[in-house]
C-alpha cells in the first residue's frame, strides 16, 4: 500500500486535507496526478493520498476510513521514530502553514511565498539546527509583543519572556511572574500562539485554573475554548523536530 513519493513531470496538484478517522482529525496530502488508482503511504511527513483526477472525494474519504486502522498504526509508528531531520525540499508548519524548507544562499534566513529560506552553517548537513536558530529568533519579538498586548488588556506591565524548547508545555509562568513560552509555538497559528499568551498573561492574576482563572481568559480571548482543542489535537499530529 505504501507508494513513494514521486517527482513526475506531469502535472499534478496537491492540497491539504483533514479527516476524522476513529475520532482522530488527521490531516493528509491529497495529491491528484494522472494515475488509475488510490495510493496511499505514510511516513515521517504524513498520509499522503495520490489519486486521479476523476477519484471523487467521498470514495477517497470512505476508502481512507476503511483503511483507518492501518492509516492510524503507521502514523503512530512515525510519531514514535526518532525526531525529524529537516532537509532541504521537506515540509514544516510555519505559523500554521506548510512551508517547504529551503537551504538560504546566503547567510541570512527568510520567509516568502510558503517557502523558508534557512541559513545553515557549512558544517550542517540538514537544516534542523538552522530551523531552531531561525525559530527562536522570530520567536522572541513576537511572543515579547503578544504578551506585552495581553498585559496591557489587564493593566499590568509585560511580563518577562524566558523563550523554552519545551515539547508539549508551550506555555508556563512562575511564581515570580515569568512566562514561558516555547518556541515550537511558531508552528501554530497566530491566532493558537495569541491564546497561549492570553493564558499566562491571566495566570499573572490567578495562579490557577478556577472559574475566576478562566473568566479573565475569556476576557482577553472569548475564542479559547475552540483554541485548546485545536493545539491539543495539533500536539498529537505535529512531528517531532529536535
Ligand atoms: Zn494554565
């Protein structure tokens, strides 16, 4: 069932889908190209389903749940390999859109048109470590800044920004009125990396989770419920970087 991933001349086009299979929203890459069958393969990037043109997308999405048991056993087994190696061609959330990575020429990483240019160092022979460089400096203003609106909507001064690599705790704060925000975040949407700094903002008020907690929450970001469940099913789907 697993069919490689082809380079064809021919023209094809590819988009991003989701689907609930077994209760798990899976997201997966629907490729259209001029083939007769379905072919569909997982790997460290995802599901990725070829089909032809003519393939409507209800039989697609009634073979893929057919197919969910196998399809949910191979992405557990890639969720469990050892963390991605980013080369160059592969594709990363960035912001919450795929970007394909590139190697920069030059010495300077950018962001354009889906595409991530990163600046990495002769010695390295993927761009993992570029990645996080560039991660983490994008990181920091913007979270400095989310946070820093967050605090004013309350009236207290912004808080210090301790940038983390933490895998699934994207956000903490201490009793001495630090956040922590993890860096991976920069994969999400804005609009996810808004809640999470909305959330310890409100934490600088309630060191907990009670009602009171959740009311200033909802004053600062009315949407976060929607918004926690979309980063807790986002957590489970995103591959496992260094
Ligand atoms: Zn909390």
């Amino acid at each position: 069932m697993t069919v490689p991933l082809e380079r064809s001349a021919r023209p094809s086009s590819a988009e991003q889908r989701q689907i609930e299979i077994q209760g798990e929203i899976v997201d997966y890459r629907l490729v259209r190209s001029s083939r007769r069958s379905i072919g569909l393969s997982v790997d460290r990037q995802g599901l990725r389903v070829g089909a032809p043109p003519a393939a409507s997308l209800a039989y697609i999405e009634t073979l893929l749940r057919q197919q969910g048991g196998w399809v949910r056993e191979k992405l557990a087994f890639w969720r469990a390999r050892a963390p991605l190696a980013l080369e160059a061609g592969s594709e990363c959330l960035w912001l919450g859109q795929p970007h394909i990575l590139r190697r920069a020429s030059g010495r300077v990483s950018q962001c354009h048109d889906r595409q991530l240019d990163l600046a990495a160092r002769a010695e390295e022979t993927d761009l993992s470590a570029a990645f996080l460089r560039w991660s983490k400096a994008q990181a920091r203003p913007l979270f400095i800044q989310r946070l820093a609106h967050y605090a004013g909507r309350l009236g207290i001064p912004a808080p210090p920004l301790i940038l983390s690599s933490a895998k699934s705790r994207w956000g903490s704060c201490n009793a001495k009125g630090e956040i922590r925000l993890s860096w991976r975040l920069m994969q999400f949407d804005p609009k996810l990396i808004d809640y999470v700094a909305a959330h310890e903002i409100a934490h600088l008020k309630e060191m907990n989770h009670s009602p009171r907690f959740w009311a200033i929450v909802a004053l600062l970001y009315p949407g976060w419920r929607a918004a926690r469940r979309e980063i807790r099913l986002l957590a489970r789907q995103l591959p496992q970087l260094n």
